[in-house]
C-alpha cells in the first residue's frame, strides 16, 4: 500500500516526510483493519515531522483523525463487524487499570499510546485500531467532513470544557485553524459570544461567517473582558496577551500538545483576581462520545481543504504555512 512516514524529523522545508510502498498491517487479536477514505491532517503531525514532538519510532506513519471501513477483524472483536464505517483518534490505548483510568481520566495514563505517535496512523491506505478505541461513526456524510471531528473537534471539545465557561458567557478563541472553527460553532450553539483573535485574515473571516461576534489580530485586546479563553496557536507569547484579556474569575485553557517558551508572567496584571491557566492533554474516549453526539445534534458546519492523499507533504507545508482555510484533509 502507499503510506507517508517521518523519516527525518526537521523543518517542513527540509522534507521529513517520505513516501513509501509497504506491505497492509497486520492486525492483533484485539484490532480492526480499516480502509482508509480520509485523514485529517492535524498540527500534532507538522510537530512530529518537524521534531517538536520527539518520534516514539522511526518510520511513523502520521494521522489520527481517520474515517474508513473495517475492512478485516481480529479473533476477539465483536464490536464492529466488517464493512462498518468507523473513525480513528488520537487516543489509541490506555491500561485501564492505574488510578488515573480508574478515576475516568484515562488522558492521563502514563501507559496510553496514540495513533501516528506510537502506532502507525492514518497517512495510507490502510490504519489497524484496537477496537475498544474505534468511534461508530454514521453511514451517511462525507467522510472529509467527518475525519476532523476526530482530533480537532474531540480535543476542541475538552478544551472548551476546561476553560469552564459560564452559560451565555464570553469566550475568547487565539488561533482559528480546524480544531477552534469547530469549537466555536459548539459554543455559539450553547449560547456564548464569541470572539476570535488571530493573525490570519482568511481565518478572521471564515470566523465572521460562522457567527464569531468580533475578529481581530491575535495580538489584539478582546472588544470586552472574557469569561474564558481557548489559545488553540502553539505560541507561548500569547499566553500573557489572553490572560490580559481575561475578566475576574477567568480561565485560559491551552489546547495544543506543543507550546513554544511561555514568557515571564507578571503576577498582578495577568493573575490576579483569580484568573486561571489550564492545560488540555488527549482527550477521554467519553469527551469523543459526547463531542460527536453534540456535533451531529447541532449539525456541525466542517470547513475543509482537500488534498489527495499523495500530496501529504504538500499539505502539512500549507498548514505549516497558514496557507489552509479550515481543516486539512486527505482523501484516497
């Protein structure tokens, strides 16, 4: 089959990316084989290509936000049968048994494994999956709409979630690629203004035609004070500038795997009055349950840019560049 691979983790320019001819995986006991339609192309694989994220092994196929069909089963599943439209997710697998699993967070199990990290993912023509971490995804949609839900919107989701905003409150988005115009569309259904700050004018507008309240530069001070902010940019320095923008009480919660140096923080001006900084990490195979549930009640609006799927590096390099509207993603 045909599969994209880090070979040699450096900037995008540097072409880390190789394409490859390798045999089908084979499968576990416990996995599924899936044909893959489309693969979401996430800012999670421009880190790993480019080094920000440590490779896990060599010669990783990147890619998890993938929609396919089972197109095999191993000995003992049963949850999926074959010719079943399913997605694959970051999450891959967890213990199950340490106290963070038993305590429902299983994000943050020290034993968890991720696709296109530890595991091949969803830059080819076939994925395996453990079952238990495969989503039952609808027969019916596009599959390039549907494979963003899978990593941009789960971890949007959770993200939205941290930051704990109050019912009609005001959110602040930093950064407006795949996975913030997803999350915003959740929070504007849920009754809040949204206000989106980020250095991209083609995203400022697709920000406006989603029902963003206001669009300005990253950089920029909120119209208004914010009851919570999502920085979704995997830029340290703005982490000072929303806390800025924060009201009393506020929370900032920092979505990305990968954030570059934060600078030194001035307690009074950025912290006081209780103001408050989370991170995001993974996400809980609950968070993607409850995530697609409400993205297909509300009717979610996925805003995608489509590359074949032999022009992966050529996609990461767009992303890389701001050059995508929306959502990366690859068909085959």
């Amino acid at each position: 089959m045909d599969a994209w691979v880090v070979r040699t983790p450096g900037p995008i320019a540097t072409g880390p990316l190789a394409r490859v001819r390798c045999p089908v995986p084979e499968l576990g006991p416990d996995e599924l084989l899936v044909a893959v339609e489309a693969c979401g192309v996430c800012r999670t694989d421009l880190h790993l290509a480019e080094g920000d994220l440590q490779p896990h092994r060599t010669d990783t196929t990147p890619g998890h936000e993938v929609v396919g069909r089972v197109v095999a089963v191993g000995d003992e599943v049963s949850r999926f049968g074959i010719g079943a439209r399913v997605g694959i997710a970051w999450l891959r697998s967890t213990c199950g048994r340490c106290r963070y699993c038993r305590r429902g967070a299983e994000n943050l199990c020290p034993y968890s494994t991720y696709t296109g990290w530890d595991a091949d993912g969803g830059y080819a023509g076939y994925a395996p999956v453990p079952a238990d971490y495969a989503y039952a995804l609808p027969d019916e949609g596009p599959s390039a709409e549907l494979a963003p839900l899978l990593c941009a919107g789960i971890i949007g989701y959770r993200a939205l979630r941290r930051a704990e905003l109050p019912p009609t409150g005001r959110l602040g988005i930093y950064g407006f690629g795949a996975s913030a115009h997803l999350t915003a569309q959740i929070a504007i259904a849920e009754g809040a203004t949204v206000h989106v700050l980020t250095r991209s004018e083609e995203a400022r507008r697709l920000a406006l035609d989603i029902g963003a309240a206001s669009a300005g530069d990253a950089y920029d001070a909120p119209p208004e004070p914010l009851d919570a902010a999502i920085l979704f940019a995997p830029v340290g320095d703005l982490v000072p500038i929303a806390l800025s923008g924060l009201d009393r009480g506020g929370t900032l919660a920092i979505a990305g795997i990968h954030l570059t140096d934060i600078p030194v923080l001035n307690y009074e001006r950025h912290l006081f009055y209780e103001r408050s900084v989370r991170s995001v990490t993974a996400n809980t195979r609950r968070d993607g349950e409850e995530f697609l549930a409400i993205a297909a009640k509300i009717g979610l609006r996925v805003t995608v840019t489509p590359y074949p799927l032999s022009e992966a590096d050529r996609a990461l390099s767009d992303l890389r560049a701001d050059r995508v509207r929306g959502a990366a993603v690859l068909l085959t």
